[in-house]
C-alpha cells in the first residue's frame, strides 16, 4: 500500500500460540434424521493438545475436526483437518494442511506492489475480536510473536439453508433438512486493509475458504488522476489508485491419512448440433501426471483423488477443487495461473516472497517451483485475484469484498452423507415402475 505500510523483518518459522480451550458450540435447532449407524468406537483425539483442537459436531452428525496454529508469517493455519460423517466409524482425513500462501497486491500505475503475508506484517496484525463479531462461537486467545495475546480467533456455528429436499413421488411426504456450517476466522490488519480468513465446513462434506477484504482504502493512494483510478471525493476528486488482491492457498491433502494422490483434470466438449437434434457433450479425464500451472476454463474442473481409499461403493475418495470468481492477474508469472500442483516440499510455502531457505540461488514463487517433476505428493495452490476499481460506497468503512473457493466432496461418501434413514437402500439406479 505504502512506505508507511508496517514493515517486519522477515521471520520464518511457525510459532505455536497458547490458547483457551475451545469448547464445542452449543448447536440449536432439530437435526434431520441420520442413517442409522453402528455405534462407532470414539475416534482418536486429534493429534494435538486441548487448546489447539476444534471439533464440531453439525447437522445430521457430522463431526469436523482439526487443529489451528498461529504464524507470523502465513496467520491461521489448520491442520490434521478430518470429516467423520453419520455412518462413517472413523474421522476421514482431508486435509494434512490448508493455509493461505499470500496476498499479492500491485497497484495499476505501478508504484507499489506488496506480498502482504511475507512482506508486510499481515501476521502481526491479528485482530482483537469482541463476541458481536462472533456471533454465537467461541474466541480463542492467540498469542502472536512480538505483539502478546490476541483473542483473534472465531469457531462458531451459521446457517446454510436447504441442505436438501426431495417430495415423494407420491403420498406428499418431503425430506428436507437445514444445514450448518462450522466457521472458523481471524481478522489481519495490514496497513489500512483488513481481511478476513474465513474457513468453512459444512455437514455434506463441503470446505469453503474466502478472503474477506474490508477497511480502509489506502490514504496515500488518491492520485490516480492518470485514469488508472476512480474519483472517490466530490466530482473529480481524490482518484483513488487501482490495484488487485491476488490470494493464494496452499492446500495440503491427505486423503485417507496419506499427502499421495492423484491430480485429474476434467474438460468438456459441447458440439451444437449441425442440423437439427440436439447438442452432444463429450468430457474427458486427463491425469496430471507432472507438475502442472493450470488455466482455469469454461467447463474445466480439476480433482485430488486419493491413492489408497475408497468409499463404500469402491469409488476412489476425491476432493473437487471449485475455484470462485477470480480475475487473473497477467502481471507476474506466479499470478498468471489459477491453479499450481507442485511435488511437496517442506521450503516451498509461499507463493510469492518465500522466505523459507530452499537453497543457494533457488526460485522464490510457485511458478518456477513447476518444472517437471513428477507428482506424487501433489501440494495445491489456488489463486483468486479481485481487480479492484474502488467506488464511492468503498467508504466508510470499506464493505467485505470476498474470494475464494470451495472444495467439494467427490465419492467420499457412497451417497449423500446426510440421507435419511428411510431412503439409504436408494443407491444407484432407482427401482423404475411399480
Ligand atoms: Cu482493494
């Protein structure tokens, strides 16, 4: 944003935060009936200490599970992230790590450009949160290097709507649940931005991650009079600079307890018809053998698929990345794709601006690290930029603008992990006639 922008030295490494001990959040409201399931042996403790756990238990009996930690360096990261639902005997494992991997943020006139999590103190910036902020949940105290306790982190409990309905062919019965989701966030305040982490876990298995961007526009960014920015003042006045928001995540699965998989990437073809008829469409699996930038399109999806578990019909276990609205930015080569699979390795962990050591003259961003190595362990890495032409309703304070993504459960389970009781023999073909 600026000169005046707080500057850190930089300072890798992750520091454990000691925190309260997160309780479950009360949930209110009837659950739909679950599929009957055996009763389940209790499932393991997640691999870390009491102040470090969230476990929540949502509708239908779905439970999520994970541990937090706190980074200067990288804010929020969860880890050991599992998805146990109703008829499942044991937690899943999805997730080995999932954080963001920076914000890279370039003005369009070229004056200024920040990677805001390694070079710019996003990490120091924690924000205190007060109850009406967490509506509902519970705040843990972080304590954050250099700055002391912050009670920055929200685990709580929202509404999602329909988690399904379905009208019986006939006899008017409707099965139709309500859903929730687990949310879990911090608020980063860098320079006059503050962005909001949000994390997302709903009962059908689905994970969403969004960057919330609120606060102020940078002040001493009102000189766009080049037309590279949009009067913010009365008539033409105070041209605010443009610029973009390019998040990052790096996602580290670990289907089934093991970081290998498989990357599949998805197209579809769709042929209009040449004279009459209809229009035909043809979709083809193409595995990513190789380190991959990949260019998101019309119609092109990528999954990670577990190599070691299946669900109950013996389909692969996989998760669907669904990536949100994004604008690519071309301006930089780690900016200029929307997804990265790369071979894991322990030094590769910003996007941009990595700070870690990699070696004597290595690459720094995430698109040098795609050079041809084979994929075992894929690391993922999202990108969803914002090009942010500011607008007069952008004070004050400036409204959450967000981006993100989701990922989507893909035959983790062999059906709909919510189906009710009464409709868990209707797997497959459904019986035709009467
Ligand atoms: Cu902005």
């Amino acid at each position: 944003m600026s000169s005046s922008r707080l500057r850190h030295a930089r300072t890798p490494g992750t520091v454990l935060a000691a925190g309260a001990l997160l309780g479950t959040v009360a949930l209110t409201g009837a659950s739909p009936v679950s599929a009957a399931a055996p009763a389940a042996p209790a499932p393991p403790p997640a691999d870390c200490s009491a102040a470090y756990r969230i476990e929540q238990k949502l509708d239908g009996g779905t439970v999520w599970r994970m541990c937090w930690r706190y980074s200067t360096d990288s804010g929020l990261i969860l880890d050991k992230v599992t998805y146990q639902p109703p008829g499942e005997r044991a937690p899943i494992r999805v997730l080995n790590s999932a954080k963001l991997a920076q914000i890279h943020v370039p003005y369009d006139d070229g004056n200024a450009e920040y990677d805001d999590l390694t070079g710019a103190g996003f990490g120091w910036g924690l924000q205190g949160l007060k109850p009406g902020e967490c509506p509902g949940g519970t705040i843990t105290s972080v304590k954050v290097p250099e700055v002391g306790k912050v009670n920055g982190l929200c685990t709580t409990t929202r509404a999602r709507g329909h988690a399904y309905r379905m009208a019986a062919d006939e006899g008017g019965k409707v099965w139709a649940a309500q859903g929730k989701d687990l949310l879990v966030y911090t608020v980063n305040k860098v320079g006059w931005y503050e962005y909001i982490t949000e994390w997302r876990f709903s009962s059908d298995g689905t994970i969403g991650a969004n960057v919330g961007a609120t606060g102020s526009l940078s002040p001493v960014d009102y000189n766009a009079t080049d037309g590279r920015g949009w009067p913010i003042g009365k008539g033409a006045r105070d041209y605010a600079t443009s610029h973009a928001h390019n998040v990052f995540w790096k996602l580290d699965f670990g289907l089934d307890g093991s970081s290998k998989g498989r990357i599949e990437q998805y197209d579809s073809k769709v042929t209009p018809p040449a004279r009459g008829g209809s229009p035909t469409v043809k979709t083809t699996r193409t595995t990513v053998t190789k380190e991959l930038a990949g260019d998101a399109k019309n119609m092109r999806w990528w999954r990670v698929v577990s190599e070691t578990g299946k669900n109950k019909d013996g389909h692969p276990r996989s998760y669907e990345i669904v990536p949100g609205h994004t604008n690519t930015y071309g301006g930089r080569p780690y900016t200029r794709h929307d997804v990265y699979f790369t071979q894991a390795r322990a030094c590769e962990q910003f996007a941009s601006n990595n700070i870690l050591n990699c070696g004597q003259g290595a690459p720094d961003s995430v698109d040098k690290w795609v050079n041809g190595e084979t994929l075992k362990n894929p690391a993922v890495w999202v990108n969803i930029g914002f090009h942010h032409v500011a607008r007069d309703e952008d004070q004050q304070p400036m409204p959450v603008h967000w981006q993100g993504f989701q990922l989507a459960p893909r035959d983790v389970t062999a059906m709909n992990p919510l189906t009710p009781a009464d409709l868990a023999g209707q797997n497959g073909a459904p019986r035709q006639g009467s």
